[in-house]
C-alpha cells in the first residue's frame, strides 16, 4: 500500500509461479491462492497464502515453478511454525473448512532435470 503502482508490459506469456490442485492432478475445488510473494527477510524464499473457501475439508498438492527443497506453515510475520513433509519438490496438505494457511517454501537453487 505504500508503494505505488507499476506497470510492466510485456510481450510473452508467463507461466505461474505456483500450481495448486487436488493430489490426483485435477483442480482443486474451493481452494483459492489469495497472496503470492517473496519473503521480506530477502531470502528469496516464496510465500504463498491460500485458503479453503467452500466448507469441504480438501487435500492439495503445492507446486512452483522450481522444485521445493523445504516447506513450513507459517504465521502472517513469516516466521515458521512447523515444517509440511516435501515429496518429489511438491508439498501436500489437507485444509480444513475455510482454514487459512501461509506457506513458505524453499526452492532448490539447481534443476535436476525434472518437470515439477
């Protein structure tokens, strides 16, 4: 709020930088991805808030643009609560009805060669 807006154009199509859906690939119904962002700290660490907004208790699978080394949940200050176990760069997760959560994730510096 207290930086003013910029605009940037841009010619080429972006791809996003987080990917939630439901474990088996299909979308995730009534989970909505309200923030993403870089944590203020610099440590190029991505915060991603989502929420679960229909009442259902809903498994998701997180996904970035890069892999992700180490996951935890976390408060609105950024700082870690209780790390989410990270299998093959994804974090799953189970929301509960209409829960909140603040992510931040790791990503690794160096591709292996993998889609996700």
């Amino acid at each position: 709020l207290n930086a003013p807006l910029r605009v940037v154009a841009g010619g080429a199509a972006v791809a996003p930088v987080v990917h939630v859906s439901g474990v088996d690939g299909a979308p995730a119904a009534g989970v909505e991805i309200d923030a993403v962002k870089l944590a203020d700290d610099g440590s190029e660490d991505v915060i991603v808030r989502l929420h679960e907004a229909l009442g259902n208790r809903t498994r998701v699978s997180v996904a970035t643009s890069g892999r992700i080394a180490e996951a935890w949940r976390c408060d609105l200050l950024e700082e870690p609560w209780s790390g989410e176990e990270v299998g093959d760069g994804v974090v799953t997760l189970t929301l509960r009805p209409f829960q909140i959560v603040t992510l931040r994730l790791r990503r690794t510096p160096t591709a292996d060669g993998r889609i996700r």
